[in-house]
C-alpha cells in the first residue's frame, strides 16, 4: 500500500523492460533521503502513460521512444529547452503542482562527445535517425559543440523535413541540415568535411531493406574515410545491445566510441535538479550512481549479446 510520503518516479516507453536505469536512480534516491521508488513503465498508449503520470504518487518522470514527442500536447507546460528542441524526455513537478515537459537528452549527448574528444567541435556533424532523439542530439551538436553542417542519416524525407523545421526554433542562425540520402552524395564531400562527431538514435538491426543498406554504407564510408588526424567520436543512443554494430564499425576504424548508458550518468545533474531542487542535487553520489550504472550494465544478460 502506498503511504502518503512514499511516491514513484518512471522510465516510460515502450521495450522499456531491459533498461539499467532502476538501479541508477533508485541509488540516487535512496542517498538523498527521497521516499522514492523508480519503476518501468512499458506502456502501450500515451493516454496511458499520462494517466499514471497524472497520479497523487507520481514524482517525475523520464520519457522514451515512442513518446518524446506524442507526450508534449498532453503536459500542463514545456519549459523553454522542451520547446526548442521538439522533443521531450523529461517530466516534473512544479510549485504550482503542474506536470511540465523538459529535455535533459542534449546535456547527455553533449558530455558523452566532449569528454571523449574536443577534436569535433566547430566541424561538421552527422547524425542517424530524424526521430525524437535526434532533436536532442542536433541541439547539444550545434548550440554547443558549434558544429554547424549536421548531415542526417534517414530514410523517410518528411521526417528530415520536420526536423529542418524544428531547427528553426534555435533563431536566424541554425544549424545546416543536409539529409545524405545515397553513398555518391557521401563520397562528393571532400575528407576534411566529414563528420567527425556522429551520433546514433535509431535502435540496432541488421539492414534488410534497400535504403537500410544503402544508409549502412554511408555511415561505414565515414567512419573509413575521415582523414586520420581528424577520427572522431562515435556515441551510439541505442544500448540493447551494448555494442552495437555501428559501435562495432567505428571502433575497428579507429574511432572513440561511446556506449548509450553514459547518457543516463551524465544527465543526472540536471533531470535531480528538475525533480528535486538545486540544493538536493548537490548531494548527488556521482561515484556511486556511476558505478552503479556500470555494474547493471556488465550484469544485464539482455544488453550484454
């Protein structure tokens, strides 16, 4: 039963159920002192999702595919960055008891790249997928990293384009977002204007369709292709499976590559300070959470194929 002090806070999502992410945050809970207990949320309908969320008990929430996006209409406010970036992954409380809408993705995205290499930044970017992820992955890319080319990996064009539209909202100077569609527009661009940060967003599969495997051999010409004084980052969003073919692709190539649970430790800042105020978020056992994180990761049996 629950009692009035004791709350809940959510990974919601669909395919959810292989996530590290309760043991990260029940550790961070459990230091600061919050009557909090984390738990997935593999739900099948936003409307579903919203009417848990809409709970006396719920605390705060991190939000996944499919929702990042379908979640925004149905909160009582975005905050600015939820707005900017299109996409949300994050939902609190306010003082006025209101669920509001964030992003805390690009803070992730944009330590994972920055802490591996320095070397991309002001140079042209690439990211797959033009899903809710990549929103987040164009903002801490460009408002960040001031890599001002993104080149985009996808195969529908209207989700190109609706990206292209949600850059707008980053002011008169936004990023240049070039859709790559084959291997011979690729292959045009000189070596010195490759992407030397690529992020991943899409989940891992083997390519079976035409314009899958085409995009399979964009994505491996960069990574053989850019100059070697310049190799780069590669920081792939998906974790099921832990390493990835791509991950796998830019590592024999020599590339830095980063795995997608690094996201979940670098966020953890801002989405406490969102939940539970600035001055708990100071007590933060970043050690802890961190090993934490790493321990779920080398013990999971799902991720680790």
């Amino acid at each position: 039963m629950t009692t009035p002090s004791q709350r809940f806070y959510y990974l919601a999502g669909q395919g959810v159920r292989h996530s590290i992410a309760p043991t990260v945050h029940q550790t961070v809970a459990d230091a600061l002192g919050l009557p909090w207990t984390f738990k997935l949320l593999d739900i099948p309908s936003v409307e579903e999702l919203m009417s848990v969320f809409r709970q006396p008990d719920f605390a705060a929430g991190v939000v996944t595919m499919p929702y990042k996006k379908t979640i925004m209409p149905h909160l009582d406010r975005l905050d600015e960055l939820c707005t900017t970036l299109g996409s949300c992954n994050n939902v609190y409380i306010d003082g006025d008891g209101k669920l509001v809408g964030s992003n805390t993705d690009w803070i992730g995205i944009l330590e994972c790249l920055r802490t591996a290499s320095e070397k991309g930044v002001g140079k042209p970017a690439m990211v797959i997928g033009a899903g809710g992820a990549s929103r987040a992955a164009v903002y801490a890319l460009f408002a960040h990293l001031k890599c001002a080319t993104i080149y985009v990996i996808n195969r529908d064009d209207q989700e190109v384009a609706d990206l292209q539209s949600d850059a707008q909202a980053y002011g008169e100077a936004g990023p240049t977002i070039v859709h790559v569609k084959s291997l011979s527009q690729i292959e045009s661009i000189a070596a010195e204007e490759l992407p030397a940060y690529v992020v991943g967003t899409v989940p891992d599969f083997e390519p079976q369709t035409e314009s899958e495997i085409e995009a399979s051999k964009i994505v491996k010409y960069v990574f053989e292709k850019t100059l070697e004084e310049g190799r780069g980052v590669f920081l792939d969003m998906c974790f099921n499976p832990r390493k990835t073919r791509l991950l796998k692709a830019a590592g024999e190539q020599g590339w830095k590559t980063v795995e997608g649970i690094n996201i979940i430790g670098w966020q953890l800042e801002r989405q406490y300070t969102l939940w539970a105020g600035a001055e708990a978020a100071k007590n933060i056992p970043y050690d802890k959470a961190w090993e934490a994180l790493r321990k779920a990761a080398d013990a999971s049996t799902i991720i680790n194929k």
